[in-house]
C-alpha cells in the first residue's frame, strides 16, 4: 500500500494474513490429463464473479477450464431468475449441451445460480440431461457432487447459507483483460422489493471479511490489474464486524480501505440503493482520485405510488434528494440507473413520471425492461400483472427513445474535454484502435499511439460521441 499512514500498519497486517489464507489455483497433475470444464454464465455481475469462483474449486479438484465446449467433460451454465428472457436462454443452451451430451457420453452438466435454487425439481424432471443442480451458496460441494453425478446419481445442493461468502478462495479469472476485475464484498440481498427473486434465491445479506477485500485488492493489482469493481446486490448495506468486535466497518470505510491499495488502482462499485447511499460514501469519492465518479442508482419508477407498490422503500422526493446530493458534493459524478417499465396498475400519468424523472435526473445510461412477472415474488402473491403486453412494449420503448437521447446529449457535452482513460484492449471493431473508460465509466475509442498498451493510463481528448460511445485522440 502506498499511505505511510501509522494507523494502517495494523491493517496492513491483517491484509497480509489474509492473502496468506486464500486459496489460489493451481493447475493440477490430473487437470493437466485432460479433465475440463466448461462454464457459460448470464445474468448480473455478482453471477460472472461467482463463476471465477467455481473455477478455483473445481481447479483445486484437478478440472482445468477450457472455452472449447466439445472438449469438456464437465459442462456449467450460471443462471440467472431475474427476467423471464433470462430463464429461457438457459433452456435453449440445455438443449444444445443435450446435443454434445449424445455424441460425447459420460460427460456431465450442471446447472448453477438462481435458478437452480429456484427451480430444482423442475431441472431433475422435466430437464433429464441435467447431472449437478447447485445453488449460489453451495459452490464449495461442486467436487463432491461431481463425484455422486459420476457415479450416476444426480448431484443436488441448493442450501441457503446465512454465513458462506467464499472471503477465503482468490477467484480464478475467466476471460479476463488482465485489467479489470470484479470483487465479491457481500451476498444475498434484505431488500424485499416486490418485483425481485434475488431474496429467495441468493438468501439473507451478509458482507465479507474486510480484510481479504482488500487483499484480494492488492493481489489484483501486484499481478498487473488496474481496475476493479467491488460487488453486491445493494453495496451501501455492506457493514462487516470483527468476531472478536474491535471494530466494525462500514461501506464508505471499506471503499477508503481500498483506494489506498495503490493510486493507480481505480475503484468502482455496483449496486446502489437510493435507500442506504450516504454522504459519508460521496465525501469519500470525492476524497480519491482513484474512485471512480461513477454511481450506478436503480430508479425502477419514477412514481411514488407505484416505488411503494414495488416496496423500495424510498419515494420520488427521496430519490431525487440523493440525486441532487450525488451532482452536489461529486459534481462530475455519472449516474445510471434501472428502470421497469408496466409495473402492476401503473397508469399513464405514472408512466409519465417516470419519463420526467428520466429527463430531470440525466442519467448517461439506463438498463431498461418491461414488467415479467417472476414466480415466488411478493408481486406475484399480492398484485395482478395487469398491464397488456403491447402497452408495456410501448411504454419501454418510449423509456429507451428518451433515455438514448439524454445518453446522447451527455456525451456529446464531453467533446472538447480531456480524460484520464485506462486503456482495456483492442477496440471491438478494429484492432488499431484501443478502448478504454474514464472515471465516469464511459466507453472511449482511440488510435493507437506508440509505446501504450492494456494496464496504461492516457489522456484522451473527445472529438466525438455517440449515445453509447465516446471517440478521441491520445494527446
């Protein structure tokens, strides 16, 4: 760490037994012989990031992963509950690994995540190919049920744990950039929001061990990582107390903690709840350089009656209190949000409200989705999903027409300005283009210079934008 700061010597400490304690990958002599897996993931960030954590249990137990699906005897898909979409993506994908099973019998295939937690018996009768159905706290049994589904019984753990966070397993990282990385800091979810399943499927909250935070951090960045991202379903909650109670920390304490790793290692979290983001977190952005000006904040309406019917426990003047709070004390701060178009009984004028908030609040993106009704949710014991299909349809897209011309305004009064630009990798469309984000978490195209590559921090001066994309030059 780069603070000299005496008070950090004790945590330093702690940091350094921490690393001690993980459990890094190792490829093994039997993964060298040919056992593979491989894993397919969808659905939230927090599911890409338990994925990396599977490998690392299935490394210690002699799998090596392989992007090569024929070759695998071991076949994951990480699942997600969260929209209907979602869900039938998973089916269409077992349906493929069906055809691969037949030409290459013996091999195994799991169902991991929220579905499987969800929908357990469904997946042994109805989905006959599925060998392994493993819930997101039940990761560290995979070898052992690896071993019952080898033996031809099926191998099913979907227990919800109240204290399982994996603090002390480094994740193995798939498909990395070797410059940006995610950290798991907390799991399950208390919020009971109508429309959400994540309660049910992810269990209770609980926040994990600061200290490997940080040493999973530090790890990150000693091995040539310059970014990461610190995850959980509503980050702002996150509050970890030592056993022996010392001392507690809270999530604007944890993000400090991490931003003194190292000056050049940037900082990002997601995801915000309106309810729990305090000013103690935005001083503390606004404090370092190094944590982005960047706050993912989930909407969902824009209307009190109907924030109330999804049970967020906030309303329309509340949000817009944190929103104002965000732009004062972090003037060049982004925000994004989550927006849900056709909740129950929404009306018209409702609907306008939520347009209104769109424009007020000047998000510079939006992820954005029409109401499917989730099995198991509060929503779908109490309310009636009464909105037609096509209305939704219409409603959302008015959501998106507004929100891709607020994105595209935004962007477009950043050209002329000069950012700080953490170069990723190869621009998606040609290789003589770099791409990189700056703080505020926007995409930046720009011609390759000389002596630069992945990890690099440049300056970028805009020259031009798109709803989605800004481009530049290097100066």
């Amino acid at each position: 760490m780069y603070n000299d700061n005496p008070t950090l010597v004790g945590i330093n400490k702690k940091i350094d037994e921490a690393k001690q304690g993980q459990v890094f990958f190792k490829e093994s002599e039997e993964a060298k012989a040919g056992k593979h897996f491989y894993i397919e993931s969808y659905g939230c960030q927090m599911n890409f990031s338990d994925s990396e954590i599977v490998a690392s249990i299935l490394g210690e137990a002699g799998f090596q992963a392989t992007r090569n699906i024929e070759e695998s005897d071991l076949i994951l898909i990480n699942t997600c509950s969260i929209r209907e979409k979602a869900e039938e993506t998973v089916r269409k994908r077992l349906r493929v690994f069906n055809k691969i099973k037949d030409t290459k019998p013996g091999t195994l295939i799991g169902v991991l995540g929220c579905m499987a937690e969800r929908l357990k018996a469904k997946f042994l009768e109805e989905e006959k190919i599925v060998d392994l159905v493993v819930g997101p706290d039940a990761y560290r049994d995979l070898p052992k049920l690896v071993a019952t589904a080898e033996d031809g019984e099926k191998g099913v753990n979907v227990f919800l744990s109240r204290e399982e966070t994996y603090a002390d397993i480094s994740p193995v990282r798939l498909g990395t950039n070797g410059v940006t990385a995610f950290i798991s800091i907390m799991r399950g979810c208390d919020n009971m929001c109508s429309f959400c399943v994540v309660p049910f499927t992810r269990g209770r909250e609980r926040s994990r061990d600061a200290y490997s935070i940080v040493a999973e951090a530090a790890d990150l960045y000693e091995n040539g990582y310059r970014e990461v991202t610190l995850l959980g379903q509503n980050v702002d909650s996150y509050k970890w107390a030592h056993p022996e109670g010392t001392e507690e920390v809270n999530f604007a304490q944890l993000i400090e903690r991490v931003a003194l790793v190292h000056p050049d290692l940037r900082v990002r979290f997601s995801t915000s709840h309106p309810k729990d983001i305090t000013d103690e977190v935005l001083y503390t952005m606004a404090k370092y350089e190094n944590i982005c000006n960047y706050i993912h904040l989930p909407v969902q309406s824009g209307n009190s009656r109907v924030l109330k019917l999804m049970n967020r426990t906030y309303d329309r003047d509340w949000y817009k209190e944190r929103v104002e709070a965000i732009y004062r004390i972090i003037p060049e701060c982004a925000i994004s949000s989550d927006i849900i178009a056709g909740f129950c009984t929404e009306t018209e004028e409702e609907h306008q409200e939520t347009l209104s908030m769109i424009e007020w609040a000047r998000y510079s993106m939006s992820y954005m989705f029409y109401y499917s009704e989730r099995p198991g949710t509060l929503a779908e014991r109490k309310y009636e999903d009464d909105i037609p299909l096509e209305l939704k349809k219409r409603r959302l897209s008015e959501i998106i027409r507004l929100q891709n011309h607020i994105s595209l305004e935004h962007n477009k009064r950043d050209i002329g300005k000069t950012f700080k630009v953490l170069i990723e990798g190869n621009s998606k469309k040609s290789d003589l283009d770099w791409k990189g984000r700056n703080s505020q978490n926007k995409m930046i195209v720009f011609k390759k210079e000389a002596n630069t590559q992945p990890g690099d921090y440049v300056k970028v001066k805009i020259t031009d934008a798109t709803s989605a994309t800004l481009k530049g030059h290097q100066v």
